[in-house]
C-alpha cells in the first residue's frame, strides 16, 4: 500500500515537472539568461510556501503518519563540498537543461536520448563515490 | 480544462512542489531526488566498489517507485495533458536562442537540435555524456540537488543548501555565459 503512495506522489510529480516546464532545457536557459521570472518564480514560491508549512511543523511539533516526531536533519557545517559540488552540479544542470528529477520525467515523456544523460549520471555518481575520501569536503 | 491542458504559471507549480515535499515528509521521507542515482550505483554492485554504496538498497526503495512514479507522470503529462509541445519562454529568450541556431522552440518541449536520435552525432553524444556526468558526480558531491538543497534546504533555511545553491548558480551561468558562446555561435 505505501508503495501504491509513492507511486501516486511520483505520477503527480512528474506531471507536475513538465506543465511547469520546469523540465524543459529552454526554461533552464531562460533561467541562466534571467530573461524571465517563471523559474525563480516556481523555485521561490515553492521555498516560501515549504518554509510556512515547516514552521507549523515545528510550531505544532507535527508527527508523520508513522507517529514519529518530524525532525530536520542539520547539513553539515561545511561549505566546501556545497560550493565545489554544487558547481559541478550546475554545470551539468545547464548543459542538458535538466536535473535528476526532470530527467527521469523527460523519458516517461518520450525523449529517449535522456537515457545516455541518466546512465552517464549513474557513472558520475560511481566515480563520485570511489573519489569520495580524496576530495575536499 | 484548457487551464489544465495550458502551460501552468509559477505560483501554482511552485506550491505544488512543495506539496509534493509535504506528502513525503509526513510518511517519514525527504523530498531529494539524486539519492536515486547512488541507490541504482548499488543495485549494480557499486558497493564492491566502495563503501560509498554500501547502503540498504530495502530503505531507499520508496524513492525509487516515487521515480518510476515520475516516469509515468511525465508520459501523461506530456501525452494527454498538453494541448502545445512548445515551452512559453520569452521573447528575449527566443531571440538569444535563435543568435545560436536553435528554432526548434517554436515547436518542441526540448531543442531537438540536441537531442534528437536522428541528430546525435558526436558533439550531441559528448554533451549529454558530459552534461549526465557532472549531474551526477556534482550532486552527490554537494549532498543534493535541485529538490534537495533548492526546495527542501532553502526551506529549512540550511546554511549548507544555500552555499550548493550557490554554487548550481556558479556552474548554471559559467556554462550559459562561457561554455555556450563556444558551442553553439
């Protein structure tokens, strides 16, 4: 049954990401260019209306359906990893106009060339954890 | 229905996302999509590789029906919830696009000029190969990516999401602004 949820969650996310556009590599572009407000707009209110809800989450001291307190785990205290990663992470983000999210919808959606960009993401994320103990975090 | 089959506006997707966030949370989950990528690293014996993967694949199995999940909502998107396949960038955009060759906005959701099988030639393979790499790579480097760090750390106003927003900024506008020029004109 739970799996059925995800599932459900994950059907509506996907629909969510290409009537957004936020799939798109040319609202990705249009995003690095800052020739329109819609992805700042999407990314923004998303932030603004996720920080009210984890404020009363907080506030109300809110449990999950099952019944464990709801707790935000702190990132670490780093910013090396954040900015050399995220970094990484962005150039990547603009070259295929898609991140992991939009890339699994964009194949549901029938761009099958986004197969080469989701396996190279897997290697990426091999080679990332081979790395791992070397890089500066 | 047309508002529905129309492309929707930011202040109802942006919410919606972060609903998305919400019916995670309350079964106990976080809204990061990339941990995926290292979860089907260990599905394919990457834990030999590295203790990087040495995770109960059994936990992170939710996330990978929510992605499946995904999959599916993009085919019906796409296929039965779209009356137009093209994006409604702005005009501005359009023009830029057009300084670099790329028309296909007029009627595709993503430029075919790249991605299309019938044009994959080498430059088009290097890009995507390139481009899925430092997607990958890049994200479990930082943690996370855009559903992690952007929407759910920015939420929770995590220091360490702002600097991985940062830095997808960094990256985002090095290669719109310097690596593009080069390819494209």
């Amino acid at each position: 049954m739970r799996n059925l949820y995800f599932f459900i969650i994950g059907i509506a996310f996907g629909i969510i990401m290409i009537k957004s556009e936020a799939a798109s590599w040319f609202r990705i572009f249009e995003m690095f260019n800052f020739e329109s407000f819609h992805m700042y707009g999407i990314i923004g209110s998303a932030i603004a209306t996720g920080f009210t809800g984890n404020y009363f989450i907080k506030k109300l001291n809110l449990k999950d359906l099952n019944n464990n307190k709801i707790q935000f785990k702190i990132k670490e205290n780093t910013y090396r990893r954040y900015i050399i990663g995220g970094s990484i992470f962005g150039l990547g983000w603009a070259l295929v106009g898609a991140c992991p999210g939009p890339m699994f919808v964009l194949l549901g959606a029938g761009f099958y060339s986004i197969l080469i960009v989701i396996f190279s993401a897997v290697i990426g994320t091999l080679i990332y954890g081979i790395l791992k103990e070397k890089l500066p975090h | 229905m047309d508002l529905i089959l129309s492309s929707w506006p930011w202040y109802i997707s942006g919410p919606l996302i972060s609903m998305i966030m919400f019916l995670l949370i309350f079964n106990g989950k976080t809204f990061g999509v990339s941990s995926n990528l290292r979860t089907i690293c260990s599905i394919c014996g990457g834990d030999k590789l590295s203790i990087f993967f040495k995770i109960k694949v059994k936990d992170h199995m939710w996330n990978l029906i929510f992605i499946f999940g995904s999959v599916i909502g993009g085919f019906i998107g796409f296929n039965f919830l779209s009356q137009s396949k093209s994006v409604e960038i702005s005009d501005k955009t359009k023009i830029i696009l057009e300084s670099y060759g790329i028309e296909s906005f007029k009627n595709d959701y993503i430029p075919t000029e790249l991605f299309h099988i019938e044009n994959l030639g080498i430059n088009n393979l290097a890009i995507l190969i390139i481009g899925g790499f430092l997607i990958g790579f890049g994200t479990r480097y930082a943690g996370g990516c855009t559903s992690g760090h952007a929407i759910t750390g920015l939420s929770q106003f995590q220091v360490g999401s702002l600097y991985a927003v940062i830095g997808f900024f960094l990256g985002g506008l090095t290669m719109t602004h310097l690596v593009f020029p080069f390819l494209f004109l």
